[in-house]
C-alpha cells in the first residue's frame, strides 16, 4: 500500500520518483531511510533500516553525498562515520522529542552524582550528549552494550523505558534518564487490553521504548528490525503491533496476506501512531535536497571526536 500525498508529488507519484532516481545518479547520492519513514520515500531508498543497521551502512556507503530520510540525530551520526560525504537531511525540522529530553547539562550533573558510572547513550540523543557518553547503543543492542561496559552501575538515557527493559535483564545498576518518546507513550495498558479484545487471536508485539506496563502485557518487546524478522518467522495471522505507524505500513506491504493494527482499540486510529518528525519528510524533500543540496550536516568540533569514539564502542560492541 503505497501513500500518495499532493504535497509531496502534484505531477504523480510515479513521475516524482522518476524524477528522485535521475537526480541520484547526476548527484552520486545514496539514501539511507529509516523504518518509521512514510512509504513513498522508502520506494526511493537504497537502504531502508532501523538505526543500528543505517549507522553500520553509513559507514562504507561510497556515494559523494548521503541523503538521510530519517531525523537529525540519525544524519548526525551518518556524518560522524562518514565525515567526507555531504549528509543531508532534506528537512532540517526533522528533530526528536526523545533526543531533546536531555541536554549535556542534565548528563553533567547525573555523571557527577554517579563518578563510577559508566554512561550508555540511546542512538536516540543529539552530537553534544553521545559526545558525553562511554558507548551509544539502539534498541536491539542495549543490553549487549550495557553488559560490555567495566563498570557496576551503568547511567542510561534519554529513554527511561528501554533503561528499565534493560535493568531487568541485567545485574547491573542501571541508572536512568527520565525521557520518553510521546509517540510510544501513547499506548496504554488499557488499551492494549481493550484491543485484544477485539483481535483476541493476535500475537502482541510492542517496543521497548513503549511503557513498562505495556511491555509486560505484550508477546513480544522487540526493536524494528527484530519486529520485521520475526514477524517473517511466525505463523501468527493477526498482530498487534506497538510502535511507530512506519513499520506497520512496511510490515503491511511484506505480508499482504496478514493484518497488523497499532496497539489501539479503533483499528482506524494509525495517524495517532505517526511521529510528526519521521512524516515531515516527503517525496518533494527528497527532490528540493538532491536539487539544492540543502541542509547539509555539521558537526562541531567540540563534539566530534568524542561522539565518534562512543558511536565506534557501539559498532565494535555490535560486531
Ligand atoms: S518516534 Fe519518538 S523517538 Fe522516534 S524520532 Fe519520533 S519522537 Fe523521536
């Protein structure tokens, strides 16, 4: 099911992206794109994944410019790992309320009150806080990340959620940061009970970034990426699925011959599920950045060697 929205291609959807590949070729870019993007801009992908497997490609892509549909901690990090290309992010908007939940300030002062803590960051945080951090992890990683740190007590932020998914895996300490995502924190336990009532045969698969109450009630607390490899592996015909509309769009497409709801109890409710910075991005951003080459990322030098070691820790880590 692909979304067409007039804003993004007046002349047609097919048209656009016709328009999309010529200029990626005269351009020499690449474009990286994220699950939670709508699904017309993942039709002009050349990689579409969850952050972790978008950062390792950013990585080795050969490209001279790196489009980044995605929000900007992502296209930071892109150009944190590959500092040569031109990262764009087509809309400079594109922030991350998660991200925004803690400022180096914040970060400072909880290091202060824990000296032999370590500090592991969700991907999800801008330049100057991974600059901070011992080590950045993502949602299918954390744990691992968190179990390789030489320390006791481990700080974990901005996501308090994904920190107590991790705590109670580990004997670790683990300190959290008390954000959230509001897109995640939609869903409720109630409404997770309510509807599975209505779908009572569905297999219940939510993201750790989503309330712990939530996680516990769900079959499944899985990253995107584990969400779309083991939807591929189960039998199950019917989910409910507790994360970002994006990836219910694209598991959608994958299985047309199974149904996925968000975790509400209206199945019409998908819009209430949509992060307002993953679909700012259209097919015309895409075109207006491959025509202008606008925004291109940079990172201060303040930050950059610092972020970059504890983005490297992660991939090392990951390996
Ligand atoms: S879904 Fe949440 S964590 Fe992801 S970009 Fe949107 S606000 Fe940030």
């Amino acid at each position: 099911m692909i979304q067409t929205t007039d804003r993004s291609a007046p002349e047609g959807i097919d048209a656009a992206i016709a328009r999309v590949t010529a200029l990626k070729r005269e351009r020499d870019a690449f474009l990286l794109c994220h699950n939670y993007q709508a699904q017309e801009v993942k039709r002009v992908a050349d990689a579409i994944g969850d952050s972790f497997q978008l950062s390792a490609r950013a990585r080795t892509v050969p490209a001279k410019w790196i489009v980044f549909c995605g929000v900007r901690f992502m296209a930071e990090t892109a150009k944190l790992l590959n500092p040569s290309k031109r990262v764009i992010l087509p809309e400079s908007k594109a922030g991350c309320d998660l991200a925004d939940s803690i400022g180096p300030e914040g970060l400072r002062a909880l290091k202060t009150q824990h000296p032999r803590a370590r500090v592991v960051m969700y991907i999800n945080s801008n330049v100057e806080v991974k600059a901070l951090s011992d080590a950045i992890c993502t949602s299918s990683n954390a744990l691992k990340v968190v179990e390789a740190m030489d320390s006791e007590e481990v700080i974990f932020g901005p996501d308090r959620n994904l920190a107590a998914h991790v705590a109670k895996q580990t004997s670790k300490r683990v300190i959290p940061w008390a954000g959230s995502c509001p897109i995640h924190e939609v869903f409720t336990l109630p409404m997770l009970q309510r509807a599975r009532k209505n779908v009572p045969d569905a297999c219940v698969i939510v993201h750790p970034e989503c309330p712990s109450d939530v996680q516990e009630e769900a079959d499944e607390v899985l990253s995107t990426s584990q969400m779309i490899e083991t939807v591929g592996r189960m039998k199950a015909r019917r989910f409910l699925i507790g994360t970002e509309i994006g990836l219910i769009e694209q598991l959608r497409e994958l299985h047309p011959d199974r149904e996925f709801w968000p975790v509400y109890e209206h199945k019409s409710c998908d819009e209430a599920c949509a992060c307002p910075h993953m679909k700012i991005t259209g097919l015309h951003s895409v075109l207006r950045a491959l025509d202008t080459g606008k925004e291109a990322i940079t990172i201060p030098e303040a930050h950059r060697a610092g972020a970059l070691r504890a983005v490297e820790r992660m991939l090392e880590i990951g390996k």
